[in-house]
C-alpha cells in the first residue's frame, strides 16, 4: 500500500494521523458476559446509618466470581478515605478499589490546594462526578462522614446521582436489609444502637442474599476518626 499522499509528499493529518500534538484517548474494554462472569464481585449488602455522634456503616465480607462462586470471604468492603469518613465498595472489587484510590488523590488534592478540609457534601459530589464520568465499571457505594455541620449519610448510584439521608441501603441484599432497617430505625439511636441494627440488616440480608454472607464489616465514624473493625454475626446481635 502507498503511504504517500497524491502531491508525492507524506500522509497529512487530515488523511488519518495521530496529532502528536493532541492527547491519545483510550477506549473502555468491550467485555461480553462472559468476561464479566470472571470479574471479582462484591455482590454484597452495605448500610450506613447516621446518628447524632456519628456515622455507622456495615457490610458483609464475600466476593463472588459472576455472582456463581464465592471467590474471598474475608473482603473489607468499607475503606476510610478522610480522616472523618469512609466509603463502600459495591460492584466490581477493581472498579471499587480503583474509584476509592483515585477519590482519596483528589481529596487530598483539593485539601492542599485550599489549606481547609473538605465538607461532607463535597467529597459526596466529587464521588458523584467520578462514578458518572469514570472507567469504574457499576459502582453504588455509601458515603458516610462527619464535618463541622454534623453527621452525614449518602448514596451514590452509578450515574452520578448523590442523595443524602438518614440512613440507606445498596448491594443484592437492599431489599430484605432495608425491611429489617425501617422496622428497627429510631431517630434518636446511639452510636452503639445503630451498630446492633446495621449488624441485624446485614445478617437478615446474608439469609436469602447469595452475593452477601461471611459475617459483618463495622466502620464508626465520628468527628475524631473512623475506626474500622470485623465481627462474626454472633457479635453484635
């Protein structure tokens, strides 16, 4: 094939070259269902709970191959990602673990650049604009955090959309988690009560949920740190 243009001269940039000049976009992976069937899942059932001295959030621990094949029982599905709050992992275990690392970067990013910690309601839009604008496969995790204003819950769905609330729910066990929740939330619970009613959610959900099981994940944060803490079911309930 000839590589020169008519004129005799080398191919131009309007006959199909790279401007060397301009950034090289990438492209997502084109996976079939198959392919996904190999991706680490979480499957999961994650709740966090907001309290006048903090913020509860509670998962399950397994990971699934497809949602077929229980790949790890021992996942931490909640990781601190501020010193006053923490973030879910729901979805593919990668797509997760990459949308955290790249959410902390750009916190602390924000926070150098403008000599003041971030609020709550912030870092809740920026996960928004990451999730919707992010190579980070369905994510829906929950932000929980605490700031001068006081304790703060959020969902995050995989189109962006950040709603804040009292409490809420995301995973395969939403459904069954959510009844056991509404049936045992009370507006004025304590750190502790919240813990024992997230506990008793995600055990209800691990009963029917295949994508959920292996026993609880507990992160408490207040306005001093997030401690982050595993249990057996038996533990808390």
């Amino acid at each position: 094939m000839n590589d020169m243009n008519p004129a005799g001269g080398p191919p131009t940039l309007e006959e199909g070259l790279q401007n060397p000049y301009e950034p090289e976009l990438g492209q997502l992976p084109n996976t079939t269902e198959k392919d996904n069937e190999k991706v680490n899942e979480t499957g999961t059932t994650t709740i966090g709970i907001a309290t006048e001295n903090g913020v509860v959030v509670a998962t399950d621990r397994r990971a699934s191959l497809g949602g077929r094949f229980v790949s790890n029982k021992n996942v931490q599905k909640v990781e601190q990602i501020h010193p006053t709050a923490a973030l879910t992992l729901v979805g593919s275990v990668g797509g997760a673990q990459s949308f955290i690392r790249s959410l902390r970067a750009e916190v602390n990013l924000y926070e150098a650049r403008r000599g003041e910690d971030i609020s709550m309601s912030a870092l809740a839009t920026l996960a928004g604009n990451f999730a919707r604008g992010g190579p980070f496969f369905a994510i829906n995790p929950i932000l929980g955090g605490v700031d001068e204003e006081g304790s703060h819950v959020f969902s995050i769905d995989p189109a962006g959309g950040v709603m804040e609330d009292d409490y809420t729910v995301t995973g395969s066990g939403l459904t069954v988690a959510y009844g056991t929740l509404e049936s045992q939330y009370e507006d004025d619970m304590s750190m502790d009560e919240a813990t024992t009613v997230a506990a008793d959610a995600v055990s209800a959900a691990a009963e029917r949920d295949t994508g959920s099981g292996n026993g609880l994940v507990i992160a408490e944060v207040t306005e001093e740190d997030v401690e982050i803490d595993t249990y057996e079911y038996d533990d808390l309930l």
